[in-house]
C-alpha cells in the first residue's frame, strides 16, 4: 500500500490486521493515508510508528530524476509515477530506511529506531531495561515487530519462550483427568459445605452440582484474569527501581513491546505450574478438599481458554462481525493506544463495573 508517496510492504503484517485480512487485501495498490484518519477508525500515534517498519521507498513523478526498476511483484505505481526504493541494510529492517525522511514526516509518524533505540536489541533485553528509569513507561508502550531476547542463558530462553499448542497439550489432560477425579469423588456422598463449623446445618454437595461449581470456577478465573492484568501486569513500576523495572519487563512489559512474537503470547508451562500450584493451595484452605479441586479445575480450564483466545487475538484473523473480531479489536487498541484500559482478555465483562471499558470511538472529521 501507499500513503502519499511513500509505500510499505505489508505482506507480512497482513494476517495481523485487527481490521480483518480482507480489509487490508481489498486496499492493496491503493493509497491508505485516508484511511488512516477515518471514518471508521482513526489509526493511533503508535499504529502509525508501526506502520514505519514495512517501509520501502517513495514513488516519483516522471518529471523527477529516473528511478530505479520496480522491484518484482509489486503493485504497479500510479500513472505519472516511477517506484524509488531506498536503500537499506540487508541485515536491519526496513523501517530504518524511513530514517533519513523522519523530519519530512508528521511527528505521530516517527519511526522506532532500532539503531538509535534506549537499548541494544542486539543483547538481552532484560538485564538493560531497569536502567531506563523515568523513560521506561513511554519505551515499552512503543511497540515494535521485533523478537525479542531475554536472557543470556539459552536454557532461560527457551524456558520463557512457548508455543501456543503446548498449553493446550499440556493442561488439558490434567483438566479432564482432575475433573473425572471431582466427579468421583463427589459421587461418593462424602463432600458437605460448612461442615468444619457445623454438622447439624452442613449442606451435602452432589455429584449433580459439579457442572455448576466447574462454571463458578471459570467465572472466578475471568475475574482473576482482569485482576491480575490490571494491578500486576500494568502496576507502574518507580522509575528510581531498577529490579521491579525488570520484573514488569519479565511480566509483561516484553509483551507489549513485542505484542507479535509468537513465542510469548502465552504463559510457559514451567513458571505457569508454580502460579497455579499456589492458587490451588489457596483454594485447599479455603474449601473442602473436593469442591475446592472441583473450582480449582474449572478455573484451570478457563486458564486455557484465556491463553488461546489471547494468542487467537493477536494471530487470528475472526470473520467480520463475530464475537471475536470485536475482541480482536478491542484488544490490540489496548496494546496500541489504551493502555490504562481494556484489561478483560477473553471477555469485556468485567471491564464494565470496574470502568475500565475502552470507550467506542466518535469520529469527527477534521479540516
């Protein structure tokens, strides 16, 4: 596509689209700098960075200097123009062509740098960015289509890095073998609520309620979820603390400065393993044994639901008009312009009492 004159490749971002494959498809060849502005939605200061690093050159008129050839499989140029690619290293993006032209360019347009970056992309990330201080909120809400390295250690590295079918490989078994274990174990007529206090008023739990208490289970996980991205994952670290820096980073931050490695969109099994242990031990001293084992698997189940819609959300692409393509949407406008809001991942619910719900866009052309 072009923007003015100057034309990006997006092939690579096309599956990727918030706004669906199609959409971007239909727009291929044509000039999209309208479309950036609206209606029906004006594309933010960060979807415009991002839109940097696929570019590829300018088109000139024939009364320019003659350009170089075309290169092959692109879309031919407008009439009155002649495709110029500027030159760039073959080892670094192309958004650091854009370089040399950053000062021509509205300032919302601003390339990310790589070379010219607060960090060394070329070391692990993690270790650099508690140094940042004061500059690591706007750094790592700038996001980039990088992979990205934590660590120095390739055994740590692979340890923070998964792909999306091993969660469901690995916790799904233990949610059907945990689930068959509640059932049984309900079935036998031992379980009663409130039985530690009184056995005169304790209340017997059938095998019959396990649908139900393995429902409450999910429900308290969407809650659970929206606390834990919102007060956790987004906590702002103190820019003077270098170690709670880093650990946003290892949290979260790496995701949102990357929200497009494959590798990280969902939660690595062997850190995972450690977070659910302790939330079962909670749910163990809070509930009798079974119906505690029997909320436990059903908030692990929807864990798993959770992973895989995020990694669907951020490498789907859902039919027009569904459910998930205004999740879709309304999660990738988190990660590029509200960031304060929009904490629900696998459902908007509980933005809504907690008001965090990322308001519907009113467009008002400008002159």
């Amino acid at each position: 596509v072009r923007c003015r004159r100057r034309l990006y490749d997006l092939s690579g971002f096309v599956r990727l689209h918030p706004g669906g494959e199609q959409l971007l498809r239909r727009r291929a060849g044509t000039d999209v700098s309208a479309a950036l502005d609206g209606p029906p939605h004006r594309h933010s200061a960060n979807a415009r960075r991002w839109l940097e690093q696929y570019y590829m050159g300018e088109l000139q008129s024939d009364g320019e200097e003659a350009a170089p050839e075309q290169p092959a499989g692109s879309s031919p140029p407008p009439r009155g123009f002649s495709f110029l690619l500027q030159s760039c290293p073959e080892t670094e993006k192309p958004a650091d062509a854009a370089a040399p032209a950053a000062s021509r360019l509205d300032p919302r347009c601003k390339t990310v740098d790589v070379d010219k970056d607060l960090v060394d992309w070329r070391k692990p990330l993690l270790w650099q960015v508690g140094y940042l201080g004061e500059k690591y909120d706007e750094w790592v809400h700038q996001p980039v289509d990088r992979p990205i390295r934590l660590f120095h250690s390739d055994f740590l590295e692979s340890l923070s890095k998964t792909a999306w079918y091993v969660v469901f490989l690995v916790w799904t078994p233990v949610v059907l073998y945990l689930s068959w274990v509640s059932y049984t174990s309900l079935a036998q007529g031992n379980t009663r609520l409130f039985s530690s206090f009184t056995t005169e008023y304790s209340i017997p739990v059938h095998k019959y309620y396990f649908p139900f208490i393995f429902l409450l289970g999910m429900f308290l996980w969407s809650l659970l979820e929206y606390l834990i991205h919102r007060f956790v994952f987004h906590m702002k670290p103190p820019a003077s603390n270098y170690y709670l820096i880093t650990l946003h980073f290892l949290l979260h931050g790496q995701h949102h400065k990357s929200p497009f490695d494959s590798s990280r969109l969902v939660f690595p099994p062997v850190p995972a393993s450690l977070v659910i242990g302790f939330f079962y031990g909670v749910l163990r001293l809070l509930l009798p044994e079974v119906l505690g084992l029997s909320v436990f698997v059903g908030g692990l189940c929807g864990y798993v639901v959770y992973d895989m819609m995020h990694y669907y959300l951020h490498y789907g692409s859902p039919k027009k008009g569904t459910y998930l393509y205004g999740l879709k949407a309304y999660h990738v406008k988190h990660h590029f312009e509200h960031q304060k809001a929009g904490f629900g991942i696998s459902t908007r619910f509980w933005d809504h009492p907690f008001r965090t719900l990322i308001p519907e866009e009113t467009f008002e052309k400008e002159d």
